[in-house]
C-alpha cells in the first residue's frame, strides 16, 4: 500500500512539473488518502501485536 502512495506522489510530482495542475492535484490527493490509510493500519497492527504479548519467532 505504501507502494501505491509512492506511485500516485511521483505521478503528482511529474505532472506538477509538467503543468497538468488538475491531474497533479488528483494524483496527491489520491496518494494522501491512501498514505492516511496506511498509516491507521499500522497503527492498528501494531496495537493487535502488542495486545497479544507474543514475540516474534526470531
């Protein structure tokens, strides 16, 4: 997912660059919201792991 939110930032930047205002400001956006999502997963993730006192196998 990060991935994605990478993608849709440099395509941002790109067309930010090349003068295409509408489709760099959909394309940040776009990658804003799936960042935003990212992050709550994690977030969650990280809460799950720590509510089951499990370590990882090393």
């Amino acid at each position: 997912m990060l991935f994605w939110a990478a993608t849709f930032f440099i395509i941002a930047l790109v067309a930010g660059v090349l003068g295409f205002s509408g489709i760099a400001g959909a394309a940040a956006e776009i990658a804003k919201i799936i960042f935003l999502i990212f992050v709550v997963l994690l977030i969650i993730s990280l809460v799950a792991g720590a509510l089951r006192g499990r370590r990882p196998p090393l």
